[in-house]
C-alpha cells in the first residue's frame, strides 16, 4: 500500500507516511512495518506528502520523510506540517552520515535522522515509537469546557495532580 499514492479515500489508523521518491525506500519500510501496528503509506513528493497530511492528519501521528524531495526537501514538509493543530513527529531520511544535517534536523525542530539504504528494522521501529510517544506527550491540549475546569478545581487534594494519580491525556 506504500508506493506514492497520494489519492487515498481513506486511511487506517495508526498510519506511517513516508515521503520518498526512491522506490527501494518503500518497499524496505513496507516490509519493516508488516507484521507490526503501524500502516505505511507512501508518497513520492513533498507536494502529495503535504496533501495526504492536510486530508488525513488524525490518522497520521508519524512522517518519515527523505531530507531531499523532488519539489522541495524535509523543511518544507515541516514547515507546513507544524501549521497544523496536531501535527505528526517528523523523522528524517538519508543515505549519508551527515552530522551537520543531524544537528539541523534536531534544531528545526523535527524528531530524528535515520540513515537509510539500508534501514535497519529494529532502529526504524525504534525510532518511529518514540516519534508517537514524543508526539502523544507533546500533543496540544484540548480546550476544557468551564464546568467541568471548575470541577476539577473543586476536588479535594489528595497530594497527587490528576496526571500523577494515573489519569490519562
């Protein structure tokens, strides 16, 4: 289901989007992420990258896209990813070592740099948990009706916040 498909009616949750023209890098990832709970599904520019993003983001948490794209590079795909209310974790792709994309990377803002060709599986689902865990801390807070942020204030302290009683977000 990877292969550059950006015209998709519907995704499954729990969807991986990989933003690479090369080829190889679909197929390897498709065969890393079978057998696993995530979906991966493909594009092969930034611009059907984006398109995907903009029409199925809830269903998107993780995007791994290559730091070169034909129609712009993994900047781009950030820049209007983080223009979205919930954005999915941005991983990076590239064939090469490069310390100083690395650095860049992580000071954009995106959430690591894999080395590709070839991926190595356990690093790829590694790496592509801790992107959805980072993302689900990170989430942006939903808007809580008045009543029930009075509720919460009227209840009695037992010592704990309601995150520390093992309430979860």
């Amino acid at each position: 289901m990877s292969t550059c498909s950006p015209d998709l009616v519907a995704l499954p949750t729990n969807s991986i989007l990989l933003v690479s023209p090369c080829i190889e890098d679909h197929v390897s990832l498709e065969s890393i992420f079978r057998g696993s709970r995530w979906n991966l599904v493909g594009a092969c520019t930034a611009s059907d990258g984006l398109r995907i993003i903009h029409r199925h983001h809830s269903n998107i948490p993780v995007v791994i896209c290559e730091h070169r794209l034909p129609d712009g590079d993994w900047k781009l795909v950030l820049g209007e990813m983080d223009k979205a209310e919930d954005p999915p974790s941005l991983i990076v792709c590239s064939r090469l070592a490069d310390e100083r994309l690395w650095v860049e990377v992580l000071n954009f803002g995106a959430f690591d740099l894999l080395l590709s060709a070839p991926f190595v599986p356990e690093e790829v689902l590694r790496v592509t948990e801790s992107a959805w865990s980072a993302r689900n801390r990170t989430a942006r807070p939903m808007a809580v009706p008045r009543e029930a942020s009075e509720h919460a204030l009227s209840l009695p302290h037992s010592g704990q916040s309601a995150l520390a009683a093992g309430s979860c977000i």
